[in-house]
C-alpha cells in the first residue's frame, strides 16, 4: 500500500510541480542540482558519503505535497553528474562551491537543511558559515565531532590508509572523501553547528558500526546534540539502519515537515498539519 502511496504522489506531484536539472558553474567546474520549484523558505538536502542527490528522490514528492516549498538537491563534486576540482578539493572548497551555486542560482537567502551522515558535516559547516540564512535543520543520523575524538580520528585514518586507492573517473568523489578526512576534521573542530537554529535529530537504532563502542558512542554523541540546546531535540527511529530515511520514509517526512511547519504562521500551519493527516489516512 504504501508503494502505491507513493507511486500515486509521486505522479500527482510531477503534474503540479516545475522540476529543473541543471549544471551550475561554481568556479572553473559545474555541480548539477535537481530542483523541485515550491514558494516560501527552500528545503537544502545533504546526501550522506558516497551517495549523489538521487538518494533523496524518494521522499521529495511526499515533503514538496506537505510543505509545499522549494526542494534543493545536489551531487557533491565528483559525484552524479557533478564534476569536481582535484585542486580545489575538501570540504571548505566544497561548502564553498555549493554557496555559489546557491547564488547563482537565486537561492542564497533563508534555508532548511536536512542532512544525512556525512552529509552533517557539510550541513554543520554551511550553518556555521550562514547561521543567519539557516532558520531550521533535520539531521539524519549526522556525523558530529563528538563522535570523533583522537582516537577514532587516528583509527578511521588506519582503515582509509589500508583501502585501495583509485582515480578512476567513477570513483574521484570517494577518493578525495578519503583523501581529505584529515582535512575534514581539523575544518569541522572548529566549526560547531549554531545553538541558534533549531533542529531535529533522528536516530537510527541500528547503526552503521559494528564495534560495540562505536555503536554507543555514536547514539551518545546524537542524543547528546538533540539534548545540548532547547531548540533541537533528538528521536531515536526505532527499527531502521543508518538510511532512517529509506526504512522509514514517513518518520523523515514528518520530521521535515513538523520542524517547517515551526517557521510558518499559525493559519499555515493549520493547514500543513491538515495536510500531513490526510496524507497518513492515505497510507
């Protein structure tokens, strides 16, 4: 039933909504984004290590009918159609690359961010750069610097150094990620995500570790974020892996859109938590 839910939102949502892909010049090489076109504060989503903006498809139909706002995907540099810089690479470059495809774009005023794993850094580092254009963020299973202390540092640096190393065209996104995780952690040590926006943080109950320390620590450090300001709070997504938002697409959309519906006006909201029961009775 649910395939069918969103086979059928998917199609009614193409009927009514201008989709544009386009490939944007950020300074001597072009990131591709895919853009749904809605009206108030744009929604910005951050794919996780690995993954180009394609991962998010899924769910877009479902948070442009609730929300009704503009989503934003992209693929990082050296990812989908995006191309990258192999002299102008990590993670600052590519903060850097996506604020001026943002202007270019038309789109480099307030944002919502929703980021997954690696995604959160990225996301963290654009927050930090912009705390005034970021009026909201939902974090899925993020990474966060709490989670990298010394030691875990100097061990994810040993299993990137025993990994095999390729340049092949395919594989330049994942090179660099790797090539730069050094680079990653000294720009993100010092770049803290504001206490001034709100933000939810969703939980995987399984996650991407199989080192009991890693598990625990990793739940500590998100519980630890959703509990360190009164604006965030954070939610363990009881029953899925570290893609909480493809096991369970409805807790992510509903996630989004409750932490939108906080920047609308009363009437708006009504009207989007109208809409977001009807769309669960579909189901």
């Amino acid at each position: 039933m649910k395939k069918l839910f969103f086979i059928f939102l998917f199609t009614s949502i193409q009927a009514r909504s201008q989709t544009v892909d386009t490939l944007v010049n950020v300074g001597g090489y072009h990131l591709n984004f895919h853009i749904v076109k809605g009206r108030g504060i744009p929604i910005l989503f951050e794919s996780g290590g690995g993954n180009d903006g394609t991962i998010w498809y899924g769910i877009l139909p479902a948070v442009s009918d609730v929300t009704g706002a503009t989503l934003i995907t992209y693929d990082r540099a050296g990812f989908g159609k995006s191309e990258i810089d192999t002299n102008r690479h990590g993670i600052l470059n590519g903060v850097k690359a996506l604020e001026t495809g943002l202007k270019k774009l038309g789109y480099d005023g307030p944002v919502v961010l929703v980021a997954h794993s690696l995604g959160g850094f990225y996301a963290t580092l654009y927050a930090y750069r912009n705390p005034k254009k970021v009026k909201a963020a939902v974090l899925i299973d993020a990474s966060n610097m709490c989670f990298y202390n010394k030691q875990r540092i100097m061990s994810t640096q040993a299993i990137i150094d025993k990994q095999p190393k390729s340049k092949s065209p395919g594989n330049l996104g994942n090179y660099y990620i790797s090539a730069d995780f050094q680079n990653t952690m000294e720009v993100m040590s010092s770049a803290p995500f504001p206490d001034n926006i709100p933000a939810t943080d969703l939980i995987s109950e399984r996650t991407p570790f199989k080192d009991s320390a890693d598990i625990n620590d990793w739940k500590r450090c998100q519980q630890e974020f959703g509990w360190s300001a009164p604006n965030r709070k954070a939610v363990i997504a009881y029953g899925t892996g570290h893609y909480v938002f493809l096991d369970n697409p409805s807790l992510a959309i509903d996630a989004i859109a409750m932490q939108y519906a906080q920047l609308l006006d009363k009437p708006q909201q009504e009207d989007l938590y109208r809409h977001l029961h009807n769309l669960e009775k579909m189901k």
